[in-house]
C-alpha cells in the first residue's frame, strides 16, 4: 500500500500513537509502526501490527485505570 485511501496522498513508513477508546478506558500505544499519510495524517496499521496491536488491547482492557499508556516496543520485544 502506498496511497492513502481517503485522499490518495503518498504514504510514508512512520511511528504513530495509536489511540482506543473502550467504555471509560483509554488506551494509548505509542510508537507503532504504520504508514502514514503526510497529506492528511490518515494511518495504515500492517495486518501484524494490528493483530499485535489487539493483542495489547486485550491484555490491559480490564485493567482499573482511565488511561493506560503502552510502548509498543515494550510488548514485542
Ligand atoms: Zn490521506
């Protein structure tokens, strides 16, 4: 892939912060790995960044806090 889908901009290899919003819990991934749009900022998560990436998710969901903040690095070293 290297057109964005939205509005055809080049896609650039980049670290994003990617954010899920469950109920009252907010989950921050810092520094995945994706492609992004340097037009208009639109993120692409490969197929194997995005299964680690539920992976995460489904680890710390039931966690108590409000906000969890997570290196990516740190869960797939
Ligand atoms: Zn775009």
């Amino acid at each position: 892939m290297s057109q964005c889908s939205l509005c055809k901009g080049k896609l650039k290899e980049d670290k994003i912060n990617h954010v899920v919003d469950i109920d009252d819990l907010i989950i921050i991934i810092k520094k995945v790995p994706a492609e992004v749009c340097k037009q208009c900022g639109e993120y692409y998560l490969d197929h194997k960044i995005a299964q680690k990436v539920e992976e995460i998710v489904d680890n710390v969901k039931n966690n108590k806090a409000e906000v969890i903040i997570i290196n990516f690095y740190d869960r797939v070293a």
